[in-house]
C-alpha cells in the first residue's frame, strides 16, 4: 500500500482547475512515485457557457420587465385614475350612488367596497342632517310666527297698558319658549360628544324621584291623574340630570295618558344595573325605533305641545352615565325606561 500521499490543486494560466494526485509506494526494486494529473477543461467550459446562458436569460428577462412594466403600470395608474375620478365626484347628491365595482380591477376591491361602506354612512348621515334642520327650522318658526302675528295686531292701532302687559307677557312666554329650545339643542349637540361634565354622587332614589312627583304632582292632578312611586336603594350618578330625564318620562306619561289614569313610577335593581321605569296605560306607539330621534313625534300626538325633543334628551343622559333609555308595550300599558349602571 501507499506510504504517503499528496494532493495538490492550482489554475492554469487560462483559468482552468487542475489537480493531481502523487503516491509514493515500496518495491521490490525500490521507492515508486506515481502521480495522477487531471485538468478540469470540460468543467470549466460548462460552467462558463452556464454563465454566459445566465448572463443572456438575465438580460433578457430585464428587457421584458422593462418592456412590460409600462404597461402594467399605466393599467394600474388607469383603474386608479377611475377611482379617484369617482371620488372626486362624490356630493350631497349623489351619495346614494355606490362605486362600480365592475369598473375597477380585483386588487382595488377592498378601497372600493370601503368607499362603498363610506358613503352610505355620509348618505345616513346627511339625511339625519338635512331632516334635523328643516325640524330645527320648523320648531323655531312657530314662537316667531306667534311673536310676528301678536306684534302686528297690537301696532295695529293704539291700545291700553293692561294690552300692551298682556302682549309682554305673551312676547315673553313665546321667548322662553325659545330659549329653551336652545339650551336642549345645545345639551343634545354638547352630550353627543361627551363634553359634558358629570357630577355624580350616590343619592336614594325614593328621596330624587319622590322630590320630582311633588313638583309634578299638581299638573297631575289637574288632568285628574296620579303618580304612584314603589322605588328602593340608591344610584351612583348625576343627580340633577337624572332628574331632568325622569321628568321628561313623567311629563311625557302626564301629558299622553288617558283621563284618570294612574301613572306608576318603580325602580329594578340588578347586578350591574338599575331600571328606573315609567308606566301609564296607552296604545303601543307607532314607529317605536324613532321615539328617542330629535324632533320626531307620531302622528297622533303631532299637534299637541312640546318640541320632540323630550326622549332625545333621556337618550343623551343615559347614554352620558353608559346606560340606554327603552320603550315597550306591555297588556295596554306604555312603559319608558332608563337603565343606568349601579356605579
């Protein structure tokens, strides 16, 4: 067997690999040195038309991108040209009209269907808009009208102190009327977006609303109707807007329920939660999703007094302690409620 073995490697002048091998073994006639040499040519010319085949199909493929991204690109750059075209177009009046999602390619239709979306709630929203001003506009007509029309007819020829008091006192009447038309607009407008301060407290609720029912108790009993209270434990919350609420439900029940009625005010308490309720008989209410909407008001009770904003009012202070206002019809009885958290 060999004694020693050597492997030794180097490149040839033009580049290519060459190796050989050198043993050296004991005869019978001596030392014997053999050394195998191999040049690695056909390798090398392989990789190098490998490289070259590299080089071409390299060159090759960025001429076609460079060919074809133009136009890959302006296509892109065209369906967003469409897209913003439409958005550029959007108005009051179109709102309603969704994007064509046919017109635009697949890799566009999440921002299309997100426009879509968008625009359906600015359509919401705008109609909401619209109907509060010209509800706002036909509120405010009113007391101005009755404002006009009284002025006009006392300037129509001379008349006595006590006339022109009495007119005064109308003028006034209307003006209070107004303002506080106003200051309700303001709250709903401040409430919506929570910028209303609360000054919550813990107070019993038979004490809060039993203070309310002897306030309201004379316009009761003027209609020949009484309040009964059945109310227990305590609230954590803004004392004096929850009683605003709770008037706004009793004058509500005062002022739509039959003659003679006796109207029930009882309080639930739960784990997390307390339901103030107010029950009078009467018809279930049409349309009940829009009783807490601004200015809205049923048909049947259009023509009587009060501006419609009244559930809103109940609505915006519930929603301001985290709670809800709600409405059912149970056996002949309306109930309205507030559900409040305990704490």
């Amino acid at each position: 067997p060999p004694s020693e073995k050597q492997l030794h490697r180097w490149i040839n002048a033009d580049k290519t690999e060459a190796s050989a091998l050198s043993l050296q073994a004991n005869s019978s006639l001596g030392p014997v040195t053999i050394t195998l040499a191999r040049v690695a040519r056909e390798r090398a010319l392989m990789l190098e038309r490998y490289r070259q085949q590299s080089i071409l199909v390299s060159l090759a493929a960025i001429l076609l991108c460079a060919a074809v991204s133009p136009l890959l690109i302006r296509r892109g750059l065209r369906a967003i040209g469409r897209l913003s075209k439409i958005v550029a177009e959007t108005a009051s009046d179109r709102l309603n009209q969704p994007v064509p999602l046919q017109a635009i390619p697949q890799e566009l239709l999440p921002i299309g269907n997100a426009l879509n979306t968008m625009r359906q709630r600015l359509s919401t929203d705008f109609i909401r808009l619209t109907q509060f001003a010209d509800d706002l506009a036909h509120e405010i007509r009113t007391p101005i009208n009755v404002l006009l029309g009284q002025n006009q007819v006392a300037l129509g020829h001379e008349r006595s102190a006590a006339e022109y008091q009495t007119l005064l006192e109308g003028n006034i009447e209307e003006l209070e009327s107004l303002s506080r038309l106003t200051e309700n607009i303001l709250f709903l407008a401040r409430a919506t977006h929570h910028n209303i301060r609360l000054n919550k407290q813990d107070f019993l609720l038979q004490d809060a609303l039993e203070s309310l029912i002897d306030f309201l108790e004379p316009v009761a009993e003027e209609q020949e109707k009484a309040i009964e209270l059945s109310a227990a434990g305590s609230l954590t919350a803004d004392k004096m807007l929850f009683q605003r609420a709770m008037s706004n439900l009793l004058i509500n029940a005062i002022r739509y329920s039959p003659e003679k009625d006796t109207i029930q005010v009882s309080t639930c308490h739960h784990a997390d939660y307390v339901e103030i309720e107010v029950l009078n008989a009467g018809e279930a209410l049409e349309e009940p999703e829009k009783l807490f909407e601004r200015f809205w008001r049923g048909d049947n009770v259009r023509h009587t007094a009060g501006s419609g904003l009244g559930l809103s009012l109940v609505r915006a202070i519930a929603a301001l302690h985290g709670g809800s206002a709600y409405y059912r019809h149970e056996n002949g009885h309306t109930i309205f409620g507030l559900r409040l958290p305990r704490k």
